[in-house]
C-alpha cells in the first residue's frame, strides 16, 4: 500500500470511528472528541483527495472539515462558560 492510499485510509478510518461511536451513542455529536475526529479526518481526506485530484471529494472534505472546526470552537466555548474542568468534561462534552 502506499502512503497516499493508506493517508486516505487513514482519514477514512477516523471519519468512520467517530461515525460509529456516535451511531452507538458513545459519542454525542457536541463531544469535543467527536468533532475532533471529523475535523481530522477530513483533513487528511482533503490532502488525500488532492493527491488523487478528486475535486468533489475535496471540495465535500473541505466542507465537512470547516463545519467541524466549527463545532469544536462551539464545543470549547460552551465548555468554558460553564466552567466545567476535567479530562472528562474538556473532551466528551
């Protein structure tokens, strides 16, 4: 395999973790470890998708990542306002 198959597989994988942990209710979709995963993944899927030059497939990551950047600066926020500390309460919630 190589290195640009396994970024892709790699960044598919995490997608896919945070995926399934949130269809099991593991994860809650405003878990900063959740978003965390997205915002990664589709990093690596859009550097991925360049390699490849699939322009629906960067331009789908690009999105997916933006909104989870998003959603980690929401997660932080909330996170600070109620003052909660804690490995716990930084990253699950």
């Amino acid at each position: 395999m190589d290195i640009v198959t396994l970024m892709g597989t790699t960044g598919a994988i995490i997608i896919l973790i945070a995926f399934a942990l949130n269809q099991t209710q593991v994860w809650h979709r405003d878990f900063f470890i959740y978003d965390l995963f997205n915002a990664v993944g589709a990093a690596i899927m859009v550097v991925y998708a360049s390699f490849i030059g699939a322009t629906p497939f960067i331009f789908l990551n690009a999105i997916w990542m933006t909104l989870a950047i998003r959603d980690l600066f929401t997660d932080y926020d909330r996170n600070e306002k109620s003052h909660k500390r804690g490995f716990f309460n930084k990253w699950m919630k």
